[in-house]
C-alpha cells in the first residue's frame, strides 16, 4: 500500500479549488456579485440551506396542487382524470425524490460522526 504525500494532497486540494472558482467565472457567478441571484448562493458561495429550503418548497407546492385537482375531481368541478394523476404522479415523485435525498443525507452524517478524528 502506497503512503499519502501530503504536499501533493494540498496541491491538489489547490488545484481542484482554483478549477471551482474558474467554473464559477465562466458561469457568470464570480465572487464579484454578492448578491441573492434566488438560487441561495450569496457572492457565489452556495447557501446549502437556501437550496434544501427551495426545494421543499417546491414540492410542497406540487402537493398542494395535486390535493386541489383531486378535491376538484371529487366536487365534479372537472372531469379531466388524466391531468389529476399525472399532477398526483409529480407530487408523489418529488415526496419520492425529497425522501431518497433526506435518506442520503442522514446516512452521510452518519459516515462523517463515525469517522475517527
């Protein structure tokens, strides 16, 4: 088994570092703004919680959606069953895809507290 230099782990750690901000140039999101541009990053540091934040929301709001279309079909205000199960489809495939990611990140955490220090 081969050692770890860690001259050439800081260099790489440098490297990849340097890569991220040029992305972040060419994207447009250099550190030049500082301001909100929605998606959570502020001065282009990503706002992890802004992102969860965003997302939940949205799913929260597609979940509203399909629970109205449904409670319409059920009053008889609509008659159009196809566009109720596909808006109960995408509420359930983002409740779906929220709970994968909540899964992941608890089993990340989970990684990080048993690694030995």
């Amino acid at each position: 088994m081969s050692t770890i230099d860690p001259s050439r782990l800081l260099q790489m750690r440098s490297t990849i570092l340097n890569q991220n901000q040029a992305l972040q140039r060419a994207a447009g999101r250099g550190a030049a703004g500082g301001l909100d541009d929605g998606a959570g990053a502020v001065g282009g540091t990503p706002n992890f919680g802004a992102a969860i934040s965003n997302a939940l929301q949205q799913v929260n709001a597609q979940q509203a959606k399909a629970s109205e279309l449904s409670e319409a079909y059920e009053r008889g205000d609509t008659h159009d069953i196809v566009s109720v199960m596909i808006e109960r489809q995408k509420a359930s495939l983002g409740f779906e895809t929220t709970l994968q990611v909540r899964n992941k990140l608890l089993s990340a955490y989970r990684d990080i507290m048993n690694m030995p220090v």
